[in-house]
C-alpha cells in the first residue's frame, strides 16, 4: 500500500466505484477535485472490469454462447468481490489475471 491516509481518506470513494457504472462515475467525479491516488486505483480497476463485462455482455453472449458468458460473468463477479474486499480493507488489491495490465492501460485515470 502507498500511503495508509491516502487509503483511509479514499477508501469511501474507492468502495462507492464498485456500485455499478454510475458508482464508478460518481467515484470518478469525486476524485476529480481530490485527486486520491488509493481511489484511482480502484476506479482503474473498476473500469477495466466494466469494459470486460460490456464484451461478455455485447460480444461473447452474443456471438459465442451463453454457457461460456455464464462462466465469464461469475469469473467477474468473482474479480469485482476480490476488489472490493481490498477496498474495504484498506488493501491495493489487483484484480485477479488482469489487475496489473488495468493499472497500466487506464493510468490517465488519476
């Protein structure tokens, strides 16, 4: 963790990322002003679980099959627990497999 009082002053905007779209652009426009980087790291982990989410949604469901959208879906459920749990508990947690690989494609996200 980068900053224990970075995490705790942003540990409220970085759980209110995880309640849907709007949760995570709420968090955005919160952060926006205050710039706390333990939220930007949620708020790029988040983003990056959305944009996975809409491909099973619009691509794979669509084009593959349901059953492989299913495990998809419970997969990323499975990722947007693991990530929460980390924001509650005060913990940078990368989102399994692809946490890394967010922080870099969406580091404009400060």
């Amino acid at each position: 963790m980068r900053n224990l009082s970075a995490a705790q002053d942003g540990k409220t905007n970085a759980i209110i990322a995880h309640i849907t779209i709007i949760g995570t652009i709420i968090a955005f426009v919160l952060n926006n002003s205050s710039k706390n980087e333990f939220t930007s790291f949620y708020l790029r982990q988040m983003v990056g679980l959305h944009l996975l989410s809409f491909i099973n949604e619009w691509f794979i469901r669509g084009y593959v099959s349901g059953v492989v959208s299913w495990a998809i879906t419970a997969l990323l459920v499975a990722f947007w627990f693991v990530s929460l749990i980390g924001a509650i508990n005060e913990e940078e947690k990368l989102v399994p497999f692809l946490g890394e690989q967010f922080q870099d494609w969406f580091k404009g996200i400060r």
